[in-house]
C-alpha cells in the first residue's frame, strides 16, 4: 500500500504552524498509477516536486519508479511526456 497524507506532522515549526506531509496526487495522477514514458517506458508514478525554472516558474516534475524492482528511475519527469494507463494501488513482485 502507498502511504496516505498526514494532515500535520508531529512536530511544527516556528510560529507553532504544521506543514503538509502530503497526499496521493502527484501532479494530476494518482501516486502509483502505471504510466507510459517515451524515455523510460512503462513505470509508475511516485511524488513530484516543484521545480521553477525563469522560463516556467510553475513547473512541476514527478518522479518514475520501475514496476518490477521499484528503484527510481527519475525525478524530473514532465507529466505532459507521460501517458496514463492505468491507476494500480499495490505493488506486487515475485
């Protein structure tokens, strides 16, 4: 199973405010849905970041794990490279 958000983590921070932990979207797909890549081929996603650049300050990246081993394979993936196939909430090896 993925792990689901925590609404506040246990400790906060200055001025006594809790950030985030989080969620299971990661940029318009759900965190382990199958996706298809030009580079990387077929994986699932994991999180993503934001990752501003001059051009694009609202730029965002996911990361791409393989199905079989799980080890990450990239964290900057454009999610408009990436073609939805299917939503998978488990992760099941041999």
């Amino acid at each position: 199973m993925f792990h689901r958000r925590q609404l506040h983590r246990l400790q906060h921070s200055t001025g006594h405010i809790r950030p985030r932990y989080g969620g299971t979207l990661s940029v318009g797909f759900k965190r382990g849905s199958v996706v298809k890549h030009p580079k990387y081929g077929f994986c699932y996603v994991g999180g993503w970041q934001e990752s501003p650049t001059k051009k694009d300050p609202y730029r965002k990246t996911i990361s791409l794990h393989d199905l079989k081993t799980g080890n990450r394979l990239t964290q900057n993936a454009s999610p408009a490279d990436c073609k939805f196939l299917s939503y998978n909430s488990w992760r099941i090896t041999n």
